[in-house]
C-alpha cells in the first residue's frame, strides 16, 4: 500500500509500504479522510536543515555530546547518519469504514464508519488502529467532519484539564487548528479569550471566530497581557503551538500569573530553567 512519510530531516515522500495486520484489540482503517494537522506534523519537517534545527534548539547538541561519551565518535556519527535517512510517519487524526478486525473486538463490525486517531495511524490507504481509538461516526456526520475527531478531543481535554471558571482570562497561545478549537470551547466555558500566534491571519481567524483580544505574538505581547491584566498576568495559559524549542512554554511562564495554571498539549520543549523552577 501507499503511505505518506517524512524521510530524513525535511523530504516528504509517497512510498510502497506492506499492508498492516490485524492484531489483538485492534481494526483496519480503510480511510476516507486523513486530516492533516499542519502544525504538529510540520514541527517535525526541519526545512532550513540540520544547523538551523540545533540553533533552534540546543538542546539537541548536549543529546550528542552525551552519547558521544559513551559509544564514542564512529558510532555516534553512524547513528547520526542513520536519523538523517530514517522515515517518519506522520499524520494521527482522520475517518473512514472497517475493512477488517480481530476476534477480541466484539462491539464493532466490518463497514463501521468510524473516526481514528494516535500517533502513527498516518496518511496511508490503510490504517491499523487500536480499539480504544476507534469511534462510531452517526450516519449524519459526514466524513470530511468526522476527521476532526481526534483534534477535536485534544482541545476538549485541555480545557478539562484548565479548569477554568467564569470570566478567568486564559490565554490560548498558538493558533493552529487545534489552537481555534480550543479558543472557542473557552468562550463556551465562560473564560475571556487572550489568543495568539506569530502568523497575523491566524489571529485574525481566531478574532472573527469569537476571541475575546486577538494579538499578534513578538516583542510587545507580555507588556499587551501585563496592561490588560493591571499587571498580574492571566489566569492561565493554554499552549496549543508546536515548536522545536521551549520558546512557548517559557512565554507561558512569563504571562501566568502567581499561582496560575499552565497546561501543554502542542508538541513543544519544555526544557528550561524557569519551567522546571515552576513545575517544582
């Protein structure tokens, strides 16, 4: 079968790949739409290249010093080489019809329509999914809309995990499809909505769609959230960006107020002297 992957650090192929098994617990997708989460999945797509992904995340270089002590340097850069050639599947929300399942899954039959979701279910032309990943889709529900499924519960779980009461200020930092999500189930919690991105035509999205204050990220922004919060920061800070580097989650930081509430569900760093201080 045919499968979307990220080969090496930045190359995006079609690629012949064996068909799945079906195994315990576990159905076969016959996908009809496989959503593409721009965000997440192109935090993983180093397009500037090797030196430009470490700059932006040094991090990565103590990885290699440490491994460097102790495989030593022909080995180490044997497993470098190898990352640079090695494929990635990417893709892990979208909805289509049973093609086939194993014994042990009892409640769902071949021509189900169903969403799916999880890391490494992909874009392929079949998918191998766990049963509790699964989901039936009412006959109502059209595909195209189905697809959202899974973005769908990881923005609802994140404003579960907020806890956010009436009239809090939450500010919803990233504003990817993930990100618009959870700005609007914010709004329907009762928070006042600080949302924000680097790119301006997401933030205008955000602030037709019902934000509260839609501000453009950069140099200005803490001073912005500091004004309107007369300096004690927000309530709490929903991070929906995907990113290399810590940069979000120290922003989160910076803008929370004392005793404030952080929660993560992009895929970001979070390293960081602050951070950890915080988490402590």
């Amino acid at each position: 079968m045919k499968q979307l992957l990220r080969k090496g650090l930045k190359e995006i192929v079609v690629d012949e790949v064996p068909d799945p098994m079906v195994s315990a617990h576990h159905v076969l997708v016959r996908p009809l739409y496989s959503l593409i989460s721009s965000g997440t999945e192109t935090a993983s797509i180093h397009q500037e290249g090797v030196l430009k992904a470490v700059a932006e995340n040094p991090s990565h270089l103590s990885k290699i010093w440490n491994v460097l002590k102790v495989q030593g340097p022909v080995r180490t850069f044997n497993e470098i080489k190898a990352k640079l050639s090695e494929y990635a599947v990417l893709g892990y929300s979208g909805a289509g019809v049973i093609v086939d399942k194993h014994k042990t899954v009892t409640d769902l039959e071949i021509g189900d329509r169903v969403a799916y979701g999880g890391e490494g279910t992909g874009h392929a032309e079949t998918i191998l999914v766990g049963r509790n990943l699964v989901v039936k889709v009412p006959e109502a529900v059209p595909f195209e809309h189905a697809c959202f499924a899974t973005l769908g519960s990881i923005a609802l779980n994140g404003v579960r995990i907020a806890n956010i009461s009436l009239g809090e200020k939450v500010a919803v930092v990233g504003l990817g499809l993930v990100g618009q999500l959870i700005t609007q189930l914010v709004r329907l919690q009762g928070g006042f909505v600080v949302a924000t991105d680097l790119k301006a035509d997401r933030v205008e999205l955000a602030s037709r769609l019902g934000a509260d204050m839609s501000l453009v990220g950069g140099a200005q922004f803490q001073e912005q959230v500091s004004a309107l919060t007369d300096g004690q920061g927000v309530d709490c800070v929903i991070v929906a960006a995907a990113a290399k580097s810590s940069a979000p989650c120290r922003l989160a930081v910076d803008i929370c107020r004392d005793r404030g509430r952080i929660v993560a569900v992009g895929a970001v760093e979070l390293n960081g002297p602050c951070i950890r201080a915080r988490q402590l």
